[in-house]
C-alpha cells in the first residue's frame, strides 16, 4: 500500500490512496470537442468545451508517471442502432441524428473516426476504454467490474460534458459507493453558467456528490 494524499478541494480537503485511485476521462471525443460531430449536430458551439485539453493532458501525463490506473470512456452506438433507444435518436430534431454520415463519420457510432479520443489524449497501451451507450459510465457497461477487478475505490472524475455526462457518473458511482473528486478545469460544458452550477452541486450539502480541486490542487498533492 503507498501513503495517502490529500487534496486541497471543497467542501474540504479529498484524501486518497493513488493504489485505489483511478483517473477517469469521460468522452474526450471528437464528436464532443470538434465541429462535425454529435455536439455541433445538438446546436452547441464545441470550442467552449477545447479549454479543458491542456490542464487534462497535464494531470493525464501526472497520473501516468505516478502509475495511477487510467480509464477512458466514449459514449457511441453499435453500427447496427440495437443499443440506440428510440428516444434517444429521435430527441432534439438535430438535422444530423445519431447514426448519420458526418464529416467526421458516422455520428456517435463505435469504430468511427469521430466517435473516438481526440489525439491529445488518446489512450495510452494497457488502459481500459469503456464503451458506453448512456451518459453513465457505469449503466451497460463493464466499468464496474473493471473498478472492482482493481480494487479501486476512489475516481479522479474529468472530462465532457459536465453537467451531462460527468454528473451522471458521478451520480451512479455515488450510489454504488465510489469516492469523487471532480477537476474542475478539466471538466467543461457548452454553457458557461451550467459549468459552475454543476461543480457547485457537487461540493454542496458538505459534498453530496463529492469534492472538487482544480487540476493545480490536484498536481500540488501528486507532487
Ligand atoms: N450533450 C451533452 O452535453 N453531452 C452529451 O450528450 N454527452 C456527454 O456529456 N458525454
């Protein structure tokens, strides 16, 4: 076991074992950061989420060298639609849906070029990716199983977006007993006053959901 350590954060310092911490990054996929893809087809303007890429790359390139687990996830679709609900494709009236050809490829479909990490943060050999068809990552997938195959207990939580699927996780990991911490610059949302409300009610109620640091909290207590 290594020595536990702390993070200044809110509601109040985040203590945790890097052996039973894993740093999770949530759907840093192109059809969420670039134009052509699954946001920009949702109306949003994608630039507002790119400010997130530099401080997670830092905090990526951190937790490697400290040895930390790594686990990315990608939201997406089997080519086929079968994991699709109707209502989730027909939502919004989007000119481009969920299974369309993009620029990019077909929207949120798994093996696309769009669908998959942006090349700043993509996947280094050896770290799980779990593919995900809801905005939880625990709901339909292995990411569960994954954590308790390597007795983690602890998630460093960042990623797009985060009133979406960053909140949801958390939330289902809440209920399943997980500890989160939630990098608060290396979360980001297409709307600005969605993005501090949500870290807001994450560390309110002396942590309902969690704590959050920013990624400088979080490389001052790896350090
Ligand atoms: N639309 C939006 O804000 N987010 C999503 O649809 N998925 C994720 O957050 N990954």
């Amino acid at each position: 076991p290594t020595a536990p350590l702390t993070v200044s954060a809110r509601p109040y310092e985040y203590t945790f074992d890097p052996a039973t911490t894993a740093l999770v990054l949530i759907d840093m996929q192109r059809d969420f950061l670039e134009p052509g893809g699954f946001g920009e087809s949702l109306g949003n303007d994608v630039s507002q989420l790119r400010s997130t890429i530099e401080p997670l790359a830092a905090v990526l390139a951190a937790a490697r060298a400290v040895g930390l687990t790594v686990i990315h996830t990608r939201e997406g679709h089997l080519p086929d639609l079968s994991d699709l609900p109707p209502a989730k494709l027909n939502r919004g009236g989007a000119t481009l849906k969920i299974g369309d050809g993009g620029p990019k490829g077909r929207i949120l479909i798994r093996g696309e070029y769009g669908q998959d990490i942006i090349d700043e943060l993509a996947p280094a050999e050896g770290e799980p990716v779990i593919d995900k068809p809801g905005k939880g990552a625990f709901y339909a997938t292995e990411f569960g199983d994954v954590l308790k195959a390597r007795g983690i207990t602890s998630l460093v939580v960042t990623g797009v977006t985060t009133e979406v699927c960053v909140h949801t996780t958390v939330r289902e990991a809440n209920d399943r007993g997980y500890e989160c911490l939630v990098l608060s610059d290396c979360v980001g949302s297409y709307f600005p006053e969605f993005q501090r409300v949500a870290l807001e009610m994450i560390a309110a109620q002396g942590g309902i959901f969690g704590w959050v640091a920013s990624s400088e909290q979080f490389l001052d207590a790896l350090a």
